[in-house]
C-alpha cells in the first residue's frame, strides 16, 4: 500500500569529551597539559530525493542516529568528529514534531537540504585552562549532550489542482484522458488506494499539475474509510475539481455528492474549502443527448453557479466538454499567486534545548518602553515571520508560553504601552 505517513526517531551525535594529559617527554619534566578536544557529534540532515516518492522505507526502519564524536586524546591531539546521517525523503515531505504536531521543516520548494539536528559540539582538553596561576589543569570540558527527537513524517503530494469526488465517479478516467498518468481504471465500488499525479499540457498555455485524490466519502474528515488518511494530499492544491457522476448510474444524486465532499473539506480545514472550485458533471455520454442531460445538468448549474462555482458537463470517456474545463482552471490558476504552497515552521528543534537560557524585562523611562531580552528572544525574533498572521500568532504564544507577557504585567504595562525587543518594537494589546 502507498505509505504516506510514518514515525520515526532521530538523535543526532554527542560532542566527544576534551583530554585530560601532560607532556611526558624525556629531558622536559615539567611538561605543559597538552590534551586535545573531543571531536564534534554527527548531525542530522534531511535532503530531497527525486527518485522517492513514498514514505515505505521508513516503516522498516525507525530510529536513525549520527555518530558520536570521538574523545581528545594527548599531544594536542583532537578527536575525530562523528559522521553525518542523511535521511532522504520525497519531494513534498513535512517533517513534524510527533507529540505537538507541530511542523518543523517542509522539504519542497527551495528548501531541499535541511540540518534538522545539529551535533553536540567537542569538549575543549585541559590545554585551554592553563593559567599562570593554575599551570597543571586537570579538568577538561564534557563533550555536549547529543540531541533527539521524535518526528512525523507526512508526504503531501505537489500538485496545483485537486481532483476529489466519490468512488466510481470517473476522476481516474479523467487523469488518464488529461495527462500522461496511467491509473488503474476499472468498475471499482472501492476507492483508489494511491494518489495518482500527471501533468497537463496545453496549447498557448502554461499548463499544470493534477492529482486524483483519493478516499473521500462521507465521514472521511473523522477517519471512516481511507479518506482521512489522503485528505492531507489536498492540502498543496491551488483549485479542485469535483467530479460528479451526472448520470447517475449508481443511484448517486450528484447535487448531494458535492454538499458531501464539501461537508468532508469544511471539517477537515476550512482553508482548503475556500479554495477556488469547479464542478466537473461527468458521464454526459450515457444521456445520449436526451433531455435527461439538459435537466441534470441544469439543476447542478441553478444549485452551483450563482455561489460562483462554474459547472462543466464533459465525458471523460469521449472527450466531450473536457479542454473547456482544463482552459477554465488554468484561467483560475493564472490568477492566482504562482508561489507553492509551503507550511511555514512552527517548531523549532533549537529552542528545546535553549529552554532554560533566562531572559530579561525592563523599564526604560527614559524611551518610556518596556524591553524585553535574552538569547532565546533574540534567536525567535530571527526565525519567525512576524509579517504573515500565523507567525505572529506563534510569537505571542511564545511570549505567553515563557512567562515574558506576566513579567511585563507584573512591571505595570497598559494597553498601547510599548515592548523593544533588539529594535524592533510592538504595542501591548491584551
């Protein structure tokens, strides 16, 4: 089965420790400390490989360290530094935080290589602590902590227009008659198990990516079936198409179809509901052109069209109705941003281990503005987008989180009061 989920371990290297020796050498009796540092952990790195395209690998093999580096030894020697893990994932993978689910990297787009966890840096050997006063040090530093996580992998296919509707409705018919993509194609009363990707390509025009997404009937948003587990393949796409049985050759009221796939979208996230949609009512051929077609039809259009949702009756059987609609979502697509859709970082590895560094809040009368500093502050400031509305949410969670927002009640700040933090400065609103 196409694994698009899976769980691992990761733990980068330990920092060897620093060496604790003195010159022994014939005719030098006092002999210096000479004892070398600890080589540097390995770290973990995430990189892009073209040739995966799912996550099956990683259901045979869960926990992936670095190698340790190695302690200082004497003669100033240092220790050798512990080899690199490289753990290679599709295009499209968002590695996750496993117990908050919170996303720490998304590899795609530019973002191809990624230190995720870096080595714990070699203790220094005794050398480094001679002093005038302390010539023979018989201390050397430990070698830093190795770092470890427990990650989700997600694989969220790179696609620009989604596919979705019921089982047996003709969305593969439709990829295959579009793109260069082979799906299986069959009398199916179960639902596809792989998310099928193609391309299509059309004159004087840019053309796109298109995928079928599969597993979605009514109760997927709650994990009945398969659905849920291929609903995170629609969250990339730009536009969807509903593609409706129109014909009604099980039974199936198309109109009620689509209000369900819609209901399943809505729960699963609101985002994506919102999304630009066309409705593709498919199996025009079987209606032999009688008046049966006109009025189905007629009645998808008189529920769909005055929403904004633009209805398009083809036959991917026959072609019938088809290039209307791939000219129309390209219209769609060209209006649109032409960026990726790429899930901005909400975890960061780093300030797990930075926790503990403290932080400072002051009063400035002079500047008449409360500052706020430390190391974890600064380095937040640096990683997060305050610009985009998500990001600045994350920020005052974190300032909430740390207990910088009860330091500033406790100093008296009011509404409208101004927080510095390394230049940049915020109005307080609670």
């Amino acid at each position: 089965m196409f694994a698009d989920r899976a769980k691992i371990y990761v733990k980068s290297g330990k920092g060897g420790d620093g060496h604790v020796s003195f010159r022994r050498e014939k005719y030098v009796p006092n002999g210096g400390p000479d004892g070398g540092d600890g080589g540097n952990g390995g770290s973990v790195i995430f990189e892009v490989d073209e040739g995966l395209n799912t996550l099956t690998d990683f259901r045979h093999i869960r926990k992936y360290c670095a190698e340790n580096g190695a302690e200082g030894g004497k003669k100033n020697c240092k220790g050798k530094s512990g080899a690199d893990i490289v753990i290679r994932v599709p295009h499209g993978t968002v590695i996750k935080e496993a117990e908050s689910g919170k996303v720490i990297a998304d590899m795609s787009g530019d973002n191809r290589r990624m230190v995720l966890l870096k080595g714990g840096r070699g203790g220094n050997g005794n050398q480094h602590y001679a002093t005038s006063t302390m010539q023979a040090p018989k201390y050397a530093q430990p070698g830093q902590d190795a770092k470890e996580l427990d990650l989700l992998l997600e694989l969220k296919v790179i696609a620009d227009v989604g596919l979705v509707g019921f089982p047996n409705v003709g969305k593969s018919t439709f990829l295959a008659r579009v793109t260069n993509a082979r799906p299986k194609i069959a009398n199916y009363h179960f639902t596809t198990l792989n998310p099928n990707l193609g391309v299509v390509d059309l004159e004087d025009a840019k053309g796109f990516v298109i995928a079928d997404i599969p597993g979605l009937i009514e109760g997927a948003s709650e994990g009945i079936g398969l659905g849920y587990e291929f609903l995170r393949h629609i969250e990339r796409t730009k536009v969807i198409i509903h593609i409706v049985d129109a014909a009604s050759t099980e039974g199936r009221d198309p109109v009620e179809d689509i209000y369900a796939i819609h209901k399943e979208l809505e729960a699963y996230n609101p985002e994506i509901a919102a999304r630009p949609q066309v409705i593709a009512a498919n199996k025009i051929d079987m209606f032999a052109g009688t008046e049966e077609e006109s009025g189905t039809v007629r009645r998808i259009r008189e529920e769909f069209e005055p929403r904004g949702i633009r209805v398009f009756p083809i036959s991917a059987v026959s072609g019938q109705g088809v290039r209307e609609l791939l000219y129309a979502v390209n219209n769609l697509l060209a209006e649109m941003d032409d960026k990726p859709v790429v899930f901005e970082q909400e975890y960061f590895p780093e300030w797990k281990e930075r926790a503990g560094e403290p932080f400072t809040v002051t009063y400035d009368e002079k500047a008449d503005e409360y500052v706020v500093e430390g190391p974890r502050v600064e380095k937040m400031l640096g990683y997060t987008n305050l610009e985009s509305e998500k990001g600045f949410i994350f920020f005052q969670n974190f300032l909430k989180e740390n207990g910088i927002l009860e330091e500033l009640e406790k100093l008296g700040i009011g509404e409208g009061d101004t927080v510095r933090m390394y230049g940049l400065s915020f109005d307080y609103y609670k």
